[in-house]
C-alpha cells in the first residue's frame, strides 16, 4: 500500500481534482436550494429528470454508439452479482429479521446508480456515458425485480416497463444497429431531434449532481453507529466485489486485455471494467425512484456515511487508474 501511494502522479492527483471539484460544486448549489424552498420541488425535480432528461440522456448516449449483445450480456450480470450477492450474504450473516433485509440492500438499491451517469461522463466521455447508461438501466430492472423481493418479499417488475428512459435507449439502439436512413425530406426533422435531444442530455448531468445535494440539507450527521465495521464493510463491499469481477472476466477471457488489439478497442474494454467497477462504489440517493415509491422505502444514510463514501471513492478512482488503465496508457 505504501508502495503504490508513493507511486501516485500528480496528474492522478489532477484527476481527481478535476472530477470532484465541479461535482462537490455543484452539489452544494442543489443542497443550498434545498435548504433555501425546505424541498418543496423534490418530487417536480424527480419527474423533470425521470420523464424529460434521463431519457432524452439515455439517447443521446446511445444513439450513436454501437452496443454489442456480449457486452449487454456482460454488464446484466455484473449488475446482478453487485446488488444481488451483497444483500443475501447480509440476511446470512445479520440473520432473516425484516430489518436486516431493508438496511443490508447495497446503495446500487437505493438509486445511487444515476450519480455514474455525469461521473462517467466527467472521467471517460461519451464512451463511458454509454456504458454508465447500461449499467443504470440493467440496476434499475434488478431494483424492480430482485430489490423489490429481497425488501419486500414481492417484485414490481411492472414498473421497470414504465421508466421512460427504457424506450428512450432502446430506440437509440436500433437506431445506432440500423442502416436505414430517413427519406431526405425528413433528414432535417431527424437531425433537430437528435439536436434537441443532445442539448437537453446536457442539462440532465448537473441537474443529476443537483439532485443528489438537493435533500442533503435536511439529515444529520449520524451516531458513532455508522463507524462501525458492518457499515465500513458495507461501503467497500461494492468495490471490492466489482474489482473481483473484473479480475473474473479476465481470467474466463470475456474481457480480453492481452497486448496486440486495436488501442480504440482495447481502451473500450478497459472502461467498460472502470464503469463497473464505478457504478458499484457509488454514494447512495437519498430518494427510491418513483417506479419503486409504492414496492418500499430505502433508509436515509447520515452525511457522515455520505462523506465516508466520497472518501472510498477517491480511492476507487486511484485503483482504476493503476489496476485497469496502468498498461493502456502507454
């Protein structure tokens, strides 16, 4: 561990930086304005983003971008094992009493998942905003079905078919599969579509950011309770099992990183392992989203929990940097 901190570049340092800056920024504007209106406009925020800018963001990723069925295939099931394994080891070891099912759920159930999307974007492009766009819809169909079931003992799966961010990328990826091209008399309505629909995916980025610190303003700082190690164990859990994973998929070759590929091919592998690896280190929401409101309600974390998982993720991002990138800069 020495070893690597002393091994640490200032231009990882910068990174870091340059991620967490506008983002911590940001999100003391959203809690700022939550502090400022008591967050009477939670709910018009949550359908803005989840009608309106998610989709319209799910699109403009995706549209473009030519999303393979092995990679689909491999994200479904990260996604499974990341929010499935935790919560069931939890009830193992914490025993089978309803509470213990609610509170062992990872922050994936809790909708921390739609803060990757402007992170993703922040650290790897458009590229990793594609993959981060997956990532949320494949966690939020495991929230309807087996998020659900482990919190309530029965599925939603209904409410899955009713995010509109759904159809949004699943008529940006037959569009991006697709040869066919509008009638020249259409061409121009196409193009201020996807014109529209790229300016508005804009927006959805910091409004994501603004939301999360939009209720920040009204929870505590917590008890001694959340230094505890089950707590501790919760925050890095996630990562640790998603770093695991991608260790796995090397090992059965489903993510080739042998020397010798296309660099564009080779770096499009390594982010894909740097999304997962992300998606499953992130702070939860403090909100469930709307599909879910009437399946259950997750636990409000403290901002200390919050602060303890800003600071893993910092860590997370130097391990990125040296265990998945370390050969593909050179």
């Amino acid at each position: 561990m020495a070893s690597y901190l002393s091994s640490v570049t200032p231009t990882e340092i910068q990174m870091i930086f340059r991620v967490f800056i506008p983002f911590v920024a940001i999100a003391v504007i959203g809690m700022v304005i939550g502090r400022w209106d008591e967050c009477r406009h939670q709910k018009t925020l949550d359908k803005l983003l989840c009608c309106v800018f998610l989709p319209c963001l799910s699109f403009t990723a995706l549209h473009r971008y030519e999303t393979s069925l092995r990679e689909l295939l491999l994200t479904g099931l990260a996604v499974l094992v990341l929010t499935g394994l935790p919560p069931l080891l939890g009830r193992l070891f914490a025993g089978r009493s309803q509470a213990s099912g609610v509170r062992g759920l990872p922050p994936l159930f809790r909708g921390g998942a739609s803060l990757l999307l402007p992170l993703a974007y922040l650290l790897f492009g458009t590229a990793g905003l594609a993959k981060a766009v997956l990532f949320y819809l494949f966690v939020q169909l495991c929230w309807c079905t087996l998020g659900a079931w482990l919190a309530g003992g029965r599925c939603c799966p209904g409410s899955f078919f009713r995010i509109p961010s759904l159809y949004a990328a699943a008529l940006a990826m037959m569009a991006a599969g697709s040869s066919l091209r509008a009638p020249e008399h259409l061409q121009e309505f196409v193009w201020l579509f996807e014109k529209g629909a790229a300016i508005t995916a804009m927006g959805a980025l910091p409004l994501l950011i603004i939301n999360f610190g939009y209720p920040l303003g009204r929870i505590g700082w917590g008890g001694l309770k959340e230094l505890l190690p089950v707590r501790m164990l919760g925050v890095l859990s996630g990562p640790a099992l998603a770093f695991f994973l991608v260790l796995l998929y090397r090992r059965l070759g489903w993510l080739e990183v042998e020397t010798g590929y296309d660099i564009l091919s080779h770096i499009d592998r390594r982010t894909t392992e740097a999304v997962l690896v992300l998606g499953a280190s992130m702070p939860a929401s403090l909100l469930a989203p709307a599909a879910l409101s009437r399946c259950w309600s997750p636990d409000v974390p403290s901002r200390l929990g919050l602060l303890g998982r800003v600071f893993t993720l910092c860590a997370v991002l130097f391990f990125i940097d040296s265990l998945i990138f370390f050969d593909a800069r050179g």
